[in-house]
C-alpha cells in the first residue's frame, strides 16, 4: 500500500462497508481485523448447526435500500414481526444459595404477556383493565406539558438538549417520568434500565432516554395500535430477515470486497506506529482502546451474557422474541432463531437465545453450571416461554459479549467530545461505526456511517470536520 491509501480498522459491518464504499470509488484500501474471523456483533454462533445471531437483530423496511448498497446481492425474506412484552408482578425471594451472593432476587408471581409491536386490544387484554387504565391515567397526569407532546421528535432530536455536564443532563428518570408517567417509569423503564447498566436509574443519562423511550412518538404508537386493533396491520408488524441469518450479510460484504480487491488481514491489531504507511486511517475498533486508561474507563461498557439452549420440542409457539424489562427475570430479551427463517430450524428441536445483561453480574460467571442453568430454566417456565413439561435442555452453551451497551452516565457528553477533540489533533485518524463514535444503534446506521465517512475521506474533508459533524449520530433512534 501506498502513502495515498487507506487504513480501515475492524472487520465488522461498519469497516467492511467503509472499505467497499471506499474502493468503489477507485480508493485503495486495506482492512486490519484483531479477530480471526469478520463480523463483530454480528459474527454468528454455530450452536447445534445452526448459525445463531449473537441476540435479537432484524432489519426495518425503510432500512434496506442502504443495506442493498452495500450487499447487493444478498437476498432478504419478509417475515412476520410476532413478539411479546412480558410484565410480571413481583414478590421478594428467599435468599438462598447460590443467589444469596447476589443481592435481592424479586420472583414473579404473575406474568401477563402483551403482544408486540403493540396493539391497543392486546395492550388492554394482556395487562388487564385495571393496569392498563392506570397507565392510561398515569400517562395524561405526567408533568409534560401538551407542547411536548406535540413536539415529542423535536424535543427527542435536540442534539444541544443532550447536557455536556452531569448538572446540565436532565438525567434518565426525570426525562422518562416527565413524557409517559410514573406508572409505566416504575412498571417499565426503571427496572429495564437499571437491569442493563447496572446503575440507579437517576445515575444514567437522559441520552439513553432520547435513543429508545422517545423513539415512540405517542400519537404515532396510539395511531399504530388502533390501525391493528382494526386490522389495519402496521409496517412495524413485518421485518426483513436473511433466510440464513444475519451472519449472511457479513459473508455477502466479504465476497464484495474481495471482488473489490480489498484485502483483509485477520489477527491484526491496530499499532499507531505500523499504520504510518497510510494517509488516513479509519477507525471502527472500541473508542476505548485510542485512549488513555482514565478515559477508557469512564467511557466503558456494560456486556451481555448470551446463553443458548436447545430443548426436545418441534416447537415453542410462533413468537420470535420476548421482551422482559422487570427485576424478576434475569433475562431482557429471549429470541427463538427458528422463527426468524425456516432455515435456521431444526428437526424436532427448539432453540432459544436467552440475554442476560451483564448489568451488576460482573462479567465471569458461568450460567451453564448446575444451579445457575437451573434457575434460568425455571424463570423460562415462570415467564411462559417454555412449558413446564421441557425441564432439561439437551444441549446448552454460553457466549459472553463484552462492551455491547456503552454507559452513558450523566454528563458522559463532556468527556466524549473532549477525547475525540484529542484524536481530532492526530489529523489522520476518522472513527467511525458503533463502537468507533461510542454508539447504541442499529445495523442500518452503521451503514450509514459508513458511507458518509468514506464520501468525507473522497472529498478530501479532514479529521477535525468528520469528527464535528459525527455529533449529529448522537441522536439516533434505537429500533427494535
């Protein structure tokens, strides 16, 4: 490679993207992978043959043309979106080995399951009356005035309203009590996010609010619901899905890049001083590993555990993914591969994709062990997912994710813009991606990204105006 040419750091969608939009332009480029394998996030588990993403991902209809760019020739099925949100009343535990460790654990006595993307009949039929008018009640009591309500996208996409100090960051509680009430606060963001991240909820930023909570404009989730309750189905109902996986779109960005010629160096890590041979480097590793230990730190993560367990059943129902904000449950999101694509099915044998946030757990424990599996598979049984009949998994296997939920504390902005303020003054470096810009998103907005940054480094345009205007993917919404 040539003084000219260009480093792409990371063999994720984001990095293999750039590198595709890059040497379409005629840009020579090459890519690093500290892996051996490509993929990142979205590098599938084989778990009893089958290629399992690593949790829930799905693609949105309005999402495919950028992802068609990039991988025009990998094909996408239309599925139907089939999920459940389950809430469930909780009672205090007996603290008894090998729980005794960890805390309070809140068992559920009862747990209602509301369909999802949500339907107004099924909202009312799966809480009940009494829970759903008081939400309703809770919801028109709320302290938001009806400007805001009115505004909600507005006041969401308000980059200046982020807070650049933790005195200026209205904070996640206020922000979310403030727009749904304190029913719902208490019933479903609270616990969600504090299952997450690890951290009381008034500890965390009102960013994570601004990408998830407010993604749902009220009168657009109220039209949405009454358009289904009439059978009016919302586009919200359906996604796009490879019949193979997700692991399919990676395979696709690598065949068009080698079509390209770009070529990919595996177990590479990223060494400032082995990088000199090229102009400009863009970078899509962890923002952490470019800085200095303190940064790093106060900018890190939260990891997901991600159990997979097969269980001796043709099938446990039509639903692709549970939702399951509350204390009581270990897990925030269950996901059933095979009802994402036939093609990931197996004779007589359901498998399941259990996420459990990494949260206050640490990051080494082992939930295949005896006790630990044991007690999932009930939570299983408690939560409706698996029927009682089904209480020994024939095979199960772990996979812990590191650095998959980025912590954004109150004021974190200040830092963020300051570290990438330093990495500005290099003059040569252009992070980029969700781990790159610090990021919780989707992968069309990887893509993105991906195209702007490579349209950036074909203009000429310097690290210092890239990474102004990387601000603006602060804002942007988190689907699922």
């Amino acid at each position: 490679m040539g003084h000219d040419s260009i480093l792409v750091v990371g063999a994720g969608v984001s990095g293999l993207c750039t590198a595709i939009f890059l040497a379409r332009s005629g840009a020579r480029v090459e890519i690093w992978e500290a892996a051996e394998k490509p993929g990142g996030l979205l590098r599938p588990v084989l778990f009893q043959g089958v290629p399992c993403d690593l949790g829930s991902h799905r693609i949105h209809g309005d999402a495919l043309p950028i992802l068609q760019q990039a991988a025009p020739t990998l094909s996408w099925a239309e599925r139907p979106r089939n999920g459940r949100l389950i809430f469930c009343a909780n009672r205090p535990a007996e603290r008894t080995p090998p729980f005794a460790s960890l805390g309070r654990v809140e068992r559920p006595v009862a747990c209602r399951h509301v369909p999802y993307p949500l339907r107004l009949r099924g909202f009312v039929q799966g809480l009940g009356p009494t829970l759903s008018a008081r939400f309703f009640v809770s919801f028109l009591r709320r302290e938001a005035s009806l400007r805001k309500f009115l505004r909600w996208e507005a006041d969401r996409t308000a980059s200046s309203d982020l807070g650049a100090t933790e005195s200026e960051d209205l904070g996640f509680e206020s922000f979310v009590r403030e727009r749904v009430g304190d029913a719902a606060y208490r019933a479903f963001y609270q616990p969600y996010v504090e299952k997450v991240w690890g951290l009381p909820a008034t500890a965390i930023s009102k960013t994570v609010a601004k990408k998830r909570i407010s993604t749902a404009q009220p009168i657009s989730v109220l039209a949405d619901a009454v358009r289904a309750s009439l059978r009016q189905q919302p586009a919200a109902a359906r996604f796009l899905y490879p019949p193979q996986g997700i692991g399919a779109l990676i395979q696709a960005l690598c065949v068009e890049a080698e079509a390209l010629s770009v070529p990919i160096h595996y177990d590479r890590r990223f060494v400032e001083a082995e990088a000199a041979q090229f102009a400009r480097v863009v970078y899509t590793g962890h923002l952490s590993d470019l800085l200095p230990h303190q940064a790093a730190l106060r900018l890190g993560h939260r990891g997901l555990y991600l159990i997979f367990l097969a269980f001796p059943a043709s099938t446990l129902g039509p639903v692709d993914t549970y939702y399951v904000p509350g204390r009581g449950l270990w897990f925030g999101r269950v996901s059933l591969p095979n009802n994402f694509s036939p093609g990931l099915s197996r004779r007589n044998e359901s498998l399941l994709c259990v996420e459990i946030p990494e949260g206050t757990w640490g990051n080494d424990l082992d939930f295949t062990q005896p006790a630990y599996l044991a007690e999932l598979v009930r939570q299983l049984h408690r939560a409706g997912i698996v029927p009682p009949g089904l209480s020994r998994p024939t095979a199960v296997v772990q996979h812990f994710v590191p650095r998959v939920y980025p912590l954004y504390r109150r004021g974190w902005l200040a830092e963020f813009r300051r570290e990438l303020e330093h990495i500005a003054q290099a003059g040569r470096v252009f992070p980029a991606g969700r781990q790159g810009l610090f990021l919780h998103c989707n992968i069309d907005h990887c893509v993105q990204i991906a195209r702007d940054v490579a349209r950036h480094l074909l203009s000429g345009g310097s690290s210092h105006a890239w990474i102004a205007h990387c601000t603006r993917y602060l804002d942007v919404r988190v689907r699922d």
